[in-house]
C-alpha cells in the first residue's frame, strides 16, 4: 500500500506536471484547433475534473474535431456515437447475445461504444429520451447495468456531448435532470476572420496532424484525485454557493431582475460544479489554490444551462447567459 509521503510526493509530482505541460498542451493543440480558447480550457476543466461537457454550437465549427485532438493529447481511448431518432439504448450500452460455448449455448456481453474513456455523443438531442437516458448512469455512476448486471466503465471517462441550437425540428430537447449531470456547457461560437482565414488555408493544404500524447489515462486518473485535493477559501465556496442560490426566484435575498426573468434556477450541483471547476481551472493556470476569479471565469458555462428563462425574459430578448452576467455583478465578491 502507498504510504502518506509516498502519496503527497506523488500528488505534488502531479501538481508540478499539469504546470509544466500546459504550454506543451496548448501547442499541441494549437497544431490541429485555431482559436477558440475559452472552449477548449473549459474542456480540459471538465476533464481534469473528471466531470462531463455538453457542447453547443451551429454546425461546421469543428465540435467533433476538437473534442477528438482534446483525446489524442491525453492517449486516451475515444469513441463516438452519431445520434439519430433510431438508436437504441443497447447500441449505447451494448447487449447480451446468444453464442455456441464450451458448456452449449450461453450469454455472451458485447460492449458497446459507451466502454471507453472519451465518449462525443454527437448532436445528443437528436434521439429520443429513452435513449438519452441510456447515459444517465453512465454519467453519474461510471457503470452500465444490461440483463441486470452492472458493469464498470473504464477509468477515466467522459461524456462530451454536441448538440446544435437552431434546428429544432425532429429534436428531443435534453430534460433537465440530465443537462444537470453535465459540469459545463461550453458555447463555440464563429471565430474571428484573422482565424477564420488561418483555418481555411491550413486546412486546405495538410492531412490530418498526429498529435502527440502529453498524459496517459493512469496519469489523468492520478490528476483528477489531485484535483479534488485543492484547498479552496470558506469564503470563495460561499461565494459560488451564493452565485447559485441567486439564481432561483422567489427565495429570500434573490434579486429582483431574477424573480422577474427566471422560472428556474440553479441546484446544488451548480455550487459543487462551480467549486470542482474551479480547482481544476487554478491548477492549468499553474496555481494551487482557487480564487473568487476561477468563480467568476466558469460562472456563465456552469449556470447558463441550469437557468430557465420565463416567457417574459425571452420576449425581452434576456437569456440565460445575461441572468448570469447579471448575477457577477449583483452578487458581492468576498
């Protein structure tokens, strides 16, 4: 068994790895994904801390190319499943056959694609709940159960899930139980024309980069604990918890603008979200202890699909996005 020093070396070893390979990551990165910073540092939040990521975006903005060159940086296994009306769960989860065995016929598991580290569950609304639902434990509890027998996932794994904002039609919007069970949903947006030209002609005149691994599984596996183990201020996670509670109508202390343009706010998992975030946010800034500011930085990715705008908020043209804004510069930072 590893002894307390043993540990603590490791997990300072840890610590003074994700510094050091941040800038390796980034140009790592930066080889195959032009600009869009925010996006992929909230990625690698999510995946340093060992939570899932709902990406939204309009298409052709290279959601399922980022998330893949984020999987090749860490050698993990990844897998990808386009979502349509007619998938079932058991093509998620895998199912149980019949086979020819030594002892006669018998049971046999094939695993399905959800057995791997990296899951892009590709345009997640475009299937219907049940089998949306077929993630749900997956997500929360890292094992599937088929025939009634429960199965460990491999270690790590992540859910990212894509899902496209302006086609409605023959859509399942996500309930919001499962958006819950997301830390983050991370917005791509277009990029800017200086980038939007770099992408345009580097990608017209090179095959695809092989990206060169910066963290084994065992490794990612070992910064997720380290994570966990960041010290955080009483009144930095007061700070969060207050962001969340603001957040919800008809409580005490809740601010006007959010009873008038919110039928919805945050739950606990916000706080817990927020804080988990932003201990991971502090080590890839190189920090060993978080600030209000990694708060502020993941506020708007944590709350903005955790907020229901009324019918009110959206004739006036308010989204979520704006409620949070809002509640940065409401509530008092400590």
């Amino acid at each position: 068994m590893e002894t307390t020093e043993t540990t603590h070396e490791q997990d300072r070893l840890a610590v003074e790895q994700i510094a050091a390979s941040r800038e390796k990551i980034e140009q790592e990165l930066g080889r195959v994904i032009i600009g869009q910073k925010a996006a992929v540092e909230e990625i690698l939040v999510t995946l340093f801390a060992g939570a899932n990521c709902l990406i939204t975006g309009v298409p052709g903005l290279a959601k399922t190319m980022m998330v893949r060159a984020i999987a090749g940086i860490f050698d993990l296994e990844f897998h990808r499943i386009q979502f349509t009306p007619d998938l079932m769960p058991a093509d998620i989860t895998g199912t149980e056959i019949l086979t020819d065995g030594e002892h006669g016929r018998e049971l046999r598991f094939v695993k399905g694609p959800v057995f791997t580290n990296v899951l892009l569950a590709d345009e997640i609304n475009r299937t219907p709940p049940k089998t949306q639902a077929a993630l749900l434990e997956a997500m929360q509890e890292k094992q599937v159960t088929v025939g009634g027998t429960s199965r460990e996932l491999p270690k790590p794994f992540f859910v990212l899930a894509t899902q496209n904002p302006i086609e409605m039609e023959g859509t399942y919007p996500l309930p919001e139980a499962q958006l819950d069970r997301f830390m983050l949903n991370v917005f791509i947006d277009y990029l800017p024309e200086e980038d939007e030209v770099r992408v345009v002609s580097e990608t017209t005149r090179r095959d695809d980069v092989q990206l060169n691994p910066v963290f084994s599984a065992e490794e990612v596996v070992r910064i997720q604990g380290v994570v966990r183990k960041v010290p955080v201020a009483d009144s930095v996670v007061r700070y969060a918890v207050r962001l969340a509670a603001s957040s919800r109508p008809g409580q005490k202390g809740t601010p006007d603008f959010v009873n008038e343009w919110v039928n919805w706010g945050a739950g606990l998992r916000a706080g817990q979200a927020l804080i988990l975030g932003s201990k991971a946010r502090a080590l890839l800034q190189g920090r060993s202890h978080v600030t209000p500011d990694d708060v502020k930085a993941l506020a708007v990715p944590v709350l903005r699909h955790r907020i229901l705008p009324n019918f009110k908020a959206e004739a006036e043209g308010v989204d979520a996005d704006k409620v949070v804004e809002k509640l940065l510069e409401t509530v008092r930072v400590p």
